[in-house]
C-alpha cells in the first residue's frame, strides 16, 4: 500500500490573487514540479486528483450569505457592481488588497477545500497514514470574514465535517505556519475534542495580530487552545526546541484521533512576509516530528496542509524538506537539472542547486536577545497553560 497521499491539481494554479500579491501560483508551480521529478515514481508515494465540493457543504463553517455572497463575486458576469463590491468589503472582506474578488474565485476556493476534505476522508479510511494537500491549510478565514489570502476555511469545514462523520474523534491541529492559525483557533475556543496548538511569530510584530498564549479556550473548551508567539528573528534551534519541550507531551496526553498539521513555510529567513529565521532545517525536523507524534498514535493518521509561503524558492526547498522528512525517505540534496531548466525557462525563476540550506550565522549577542525575549515568552506561556498540560 502507498502509505502517503500527495494532493494536488492543476487548477490550483488558478488560486491567483494578482501579478504582485504573494499568493501568486509560482510557488505552487515551482513545487509541484520538484516532487514530479523526485517522488512520483518512488512507491511510497500516490499522487491524488482532488474533488471540489458541494458549496451547500461549506455550511457547516461559513454563514448562507457570505457564500451567496462570494458565488456572486466570483462571477465574471455579475461582479462588477459596484453596490455588491462594496457590500462585499465592508460587510464580508472580500475585495480588499490582501483578498482581493478575482474571476471564478469561488470554485477554486471551493476546490480548495474539496481537496483538504477529501485528504481527511481518506485518512479515516485508512487510505493512507499521511497526506500532503499542497494548496490548503487556509487557516485565516473565519465563517462570515475573508481574511489574510483565505476565503473559504478549508480546515475548518473539514474538521466539523469528519466530526460529524466520525463522532467522538479527538482532533489534534498543529499550526507552525509563519502566522496565528486565528481562524482554526476561535472556531474551536469552546470545543474540547479539538486542540489547537499554533506557533507563530508574534501577533505584537505580526498579521494577524492576536493568538496570544493568555488565549487557552473558553466554558468547555477551556485549555484547548494553545498559542505560542514566538519573539520576531527566532531561529531554527530554537524555535524547534520550543516545539520540541512542548508540543510531544501535550500530544501524549491529549491522545488525538487524528493529527492534522498546517504546515506553511512563511516562517522561512527568505520569506517576504515575516521576521522569523528559519531555513529547510527546522522544516526537516518538524516533519520528523510530526511523523514521530503520528507514529505514537493507535492508528497513524496525520492530514497535512501546505499553508503560506510567498517565496517560490524557499516554499518549493522547504515543502520538499517537509514531506520527505514527514514520509521518512531520504532527501534528494542536490536539484534534479532538469527541474533547475524547467522553472527557469517556465517560471522565469533561478533555482539553487542546494535543496538544503546552509546555516544562517547570527552574532552571539543578537541570539542571546532573542533567547533573552524568549525567555520571556516561555514563562507567560508556562503559566498560562499549567494549569491544564504538563510539559
Ligand atoms: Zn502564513
């Protein structure tokens, strides 16, 4: 049996919210055809079409109307009016720089999470042990909001939707994109059967702009929601040995079901987006970390989701590191020339021959303030979430 189910489709190229945003397809272009040359013919790998979805499913996460509404957006023939443009950002924020309203935009988004629901099908079933969905994990989105790239919440519908088909499955979701999972977080505040536990760099630096670790869930959810902000300029030691202290016993003791892991890449030293100093190491060691946490459950089920990542270079490097690592193969370390050829000539983009990074060098005194801050950081979230975890 192919024990890991990679996700992906063409259309997803279509996920393309203007020549200069960051979410530009060039990512998802240069990575899929990273793992086209290296994976696809490997065994332990099946690469899967998606499905889109039923938009009467999104319900289950998002209101009537703002589906309605972004049907209606989404229509080359309808959204021109300048009544429903404005509607649409003042009342649902769609239509504003960061989610800008784009032709069609409601398929793909509704293939979007057709994809991440499919992944979690698959899993349930014992398809597959792992999966990668390589455009999702749009964790920003809230049920009535577009918010930070995302419209529909792939991750949520997804979670209510197998909670519905699976009652009683304990949910762990793992977020070490670049940003707050704020989207997956508040939807779930009050529900203890899904655990959110996002790292990010600081919403006091940072979009979004919350998920502070004083936010541990509320009534029966209570302690169910973690969140660390991590200090702007963390590095790779570091910010996995955050991961490291905290996350493997939390996951002992909560016992999940189900792992799902959004997994972006933003929080890479090349990103645009952030501050963070990671490279493809802590991306390879995360994927071993979560491949460990999977492989201590009863039955290893780890729904992986691409996330953010806005430098095509250092989101094809750094997915590839993920999903090798996650898979437990060996990573191919230096490119295949004929990927190097193909984004150059296709993406217009210079690929480096190194698939691994190189150490980052900081001054000893630049790293003790960020150890100092972190410190810092690590005592509030102590004794925020004590209480309820021991770590
Ligand atoms: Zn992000």
């Amino acid at each position: 049996m192919k024990k890991f189910g990679l996700f992906y489709t063409d259309e997803y190229l279509k996920y393309s919210l203007g020549p200069l945003h960051p979410m530009n397809p060039k990512r998802i272009a240069a990575s899929i055809s990273l793992l086209n040359y290296t994976l696809r013919d490997q065994d332990e790998f099946a690469l899967i079409a998606p499905n889109t979805v039923d938009p009467s499913v999104l319900e289950i996460a998002h209101s009537v109307e703002y589906i309605e509404t972004m049907k209606k957006l989404s229509n080359p023939e309808t959204n021109s009016s300048s009544e429903l443009r404005d509607k649409g950002i003042a009342d649902y924020g769609i239509g504003t720089s960061d989610c800008p309203v784009f032709d069609h935009m409601a398929e793909v988004a509704e293939l979007i999470v057709g994809s991440t629901l499919k992944a979690g099908e698959e899993i349930m079933k014992g398809t597959f042990s792992k999966t990668f969905v390589m455009l999702a994990g749009l964790h920003h989105a809230s049920r009535e909001r577009a918010s930070g790239f995302c419209y529909y919440n792939d991750i949520n519908v997804t979670i209510h939707r197998l909670k519905k088909l699976h009652p009683g499955t304990k949910i762990l979701y793992v977020d070490t994109d670049l940003h707050a999972g704020d989207g997956v977080n508040y939807e779930f505040f009050r529900d203890p059967e899904v655990l959110t536990f996002s790292i990010h760099e600081s919403g006091k630096y940072l979009f979004p702009g919350n998920c502070f670790s004083n936010e541990v869930g509320l009534k029966e959810g209570e302690g169910y929601a973690i969140n660390f902000p991590t200090f702007p300029f963390t590095y790779d030691e570091l910010y996995v040995e955050l991961l490291e202290n905290y996350l493997p016993p939390i996951t002992e003791s909560y016992n999940p079901d189900l792992i799902i892991w959004q997994a972006g890449v933003d929080g890479h030293a090349d990103d645009p987006l952030g501050h963070l100093m990671l490279t493809t190491e802590t991306y390879s060691k995360l994927g071993l970390l979560i491949a460990k946490l999977g492989e201590q459950m009863d039955t290893p089920k780890v729904l992986s989701l691409g996330g953010g990542g806005y430098n095509p270079i250092s989101v094809a490097k750094s997915w590839f590191a993920e999903i090798n690592s996650l898979a437990g193969v060996d990573q191919l370390k230096v490119a295949p020339n004929e990927w190097i050829d193909k984004c150059r000539n296709e993406l217009d983009i210079e690929m480096p021959k190194n698939l691994l990074d190189e150490p980052i060098q900081m001054h000893k005194k630049e790293k003790d303030e960020i150890l100092d801050e972190t410190e810092d950081l690590k005592a509030e979230f102590e004794k925020n979430l004590s209480p309820y975890w021991s770590f």
